[in-house]
C-alpha cells in the first residue's frame, strides 16, 4: 500500500516537469532585442553610404570672335593671293592692323615726315586712300607710304596721285629726292578731286610693286647696294600752298611681314 502511494506521487512529479518544459518551448521569441552596445534610449544609426557627386555640367565652349576668324581669312586670303602671283616669297609672316591715319600739309612739291610704324626689309602695307587739293588742278598730291628710312633720312617714298604713282628717292648726297620710273607697266591712273582707291606696296628684294584696286599699275626696280631695309611710315605729298594743300586719310591699313 506505501509503495503504491509513492509511486503514484512520483508520477505526478514527472507529470508536472514534463509540462513544465512544454510551456518553456512553447514560449513565442520576444520582438525585440536590444543590440549589444547601445542602451535603450539609444537608436542604431544607419551606416553612411557615398553617394556618387553629379558630374559637372560642362560649360559651353567660348564662341570665336566671328568677325576676328572672317578678318583673319581675308587677311591670309590676300598674302595668299600675292604668293600665287609671284610678289611675296612665302604666306609664312605677321600681320600687323594699324590705326587710321589723316593729315594734311600746305607745302608745294613736299611731304611731311613720315609717321613710323615699323622697321622691315620685305613687305607689304595696304590701306584705303581718300584725298583731296584745295587746289583743283594741283601739283603732284596725295597719301604715300615710306620705306627703308635710313638714320640720314635716306629713304623711298611712293604716293597716290590723281593721275600717277608718284615713287621717288631721297639721297643725301644729293640732297633732294628723285623719281623712279617703272620698269614693268605704266604707273598711271586717272581720279577726280576726291578721290579714293585702295592701294598696296609691296617689297621683295630690290624690286617693288604698286598696286592700286587690286591691280599691278607698276614694277620698279630699285638701286643696287642700296639698303631697302629701314623703318616704314605714312606721310602726305602737298601739291598746292593753297589753303589746307592737300588732305589725307587712310583706313584698313595693314601690314605684313614675312617670317624671318
């Protein structure tokens, strides 16, 4: 009978383990669980992640000058033009855009000293005449260019006139200037008070080129032994004394210079 008792007690002491173990498993996970390190006030920060910078808009490109690129086309277009033609020896050179010039001068038969503007040997120097006389049948008159200015004032100078280039050389020893007279062509033209045109020297060696329009109105050869290299310079030629003489004005004048 006592062993009876105890093995019913011990059965329900089994009985009780077995549900208590059933409840244990039982138990559902909890839904949140602290992360290790931080406490409970504090939030997980998310990790940082690089974000990839825009690419930078590309700035448009700077527009040329179209004035500027269409100016230097024509300017090469010209030395261009005198290499075919024989009056250059090379396009390889400078260009040189000068400023305006006007003058006037009331001297008969004299020009004024030149306004320099560079020093070369070959060359060649453009520009658009407009002159005038207070004089209507004046003497030789008009815009003109100098070259190879020397320190004694040696020098060539050629002119526009209305009705001739007028070239000439000035020696010291003789102490006045004298014309040169074409070798190739005739050097004349025929204007009207006003007048304009454009005109172009051109020098290669000992030989020069004058051009008026566009067209070779003369050749000239020049002395030999005689140094064409000096400075350049723009001048007017007085064909009266009366009232202002002769007035000049030049525009577009450029100046090229071969690559030495």
């Amino acid at each position: 009978m006592h062993r009876k008792h105890s093995y019913t007690l011990m059965s329900f002491v089994f009985l009780l383990i077995l549900v208590s173990l059933a409840c244990a498993t039982s138990q559902p996970t909890p839904a949140f669980t602290n992360t290790p390190g931080l406490t409970a006030t504090e939030t997980a920060v998310p990790t940082a992640t690089k974000t990839a910078r825009p690419s930078p808009t590309p700035r448009p490109t700077q527009t040329p000058n179209l004035a500027a690129t269409e100016r230097a086309v024509e300017l090469n277009a010209e030395v261009q033009e005198y290499f075919d033609r024989g009056y250059v020896i090379t396009t390889e050179g400078r260009f040189t855009e000068l400023d305006n010039y006007s003058d006037e001068y009331a001297y008969l038969g004299a020009y004024k000293p030149p306004l320099v503007i560079d020093s070369a040997g070959d060359f060649f120097l453009s520009a658009h005449f407009r002159w005038s006389s207070a004089l209507e049948n004046s003497d030789a008159a008009g815009c003109g260019f100098i070259f190879g200015l020397q320190p004694n004032f040696d020098h060539y100078a050629v002119f526009l006139d209305r009705t001739k280039v007028e070239f000439r050389i000035r020696n010291l020893e003789l102490g006045y200037s004298t014309r040169v007279k074409p070798t190739r062509a005739t050097g004349r033209v025929n204007f009207a008070y006003p007048a304009e045109a454009d005109f172009t020297l051109i020098l290669k060696g000992a030989n020069a080129f004058v051009l008026v329009n566009g067209e070779v109105i003369g050749e000239y050869t020049l002395l030999q032994g005689r140094s064409v290299r000096g400075d350049l310079g723009l001048t007017v030629l007085s064909g009266t004394n009366k009232d202002y003489g002769t007035r000049c004005e030049m525009t577009n004048l450029h100046l090229w210079l071969p690559k030495e």
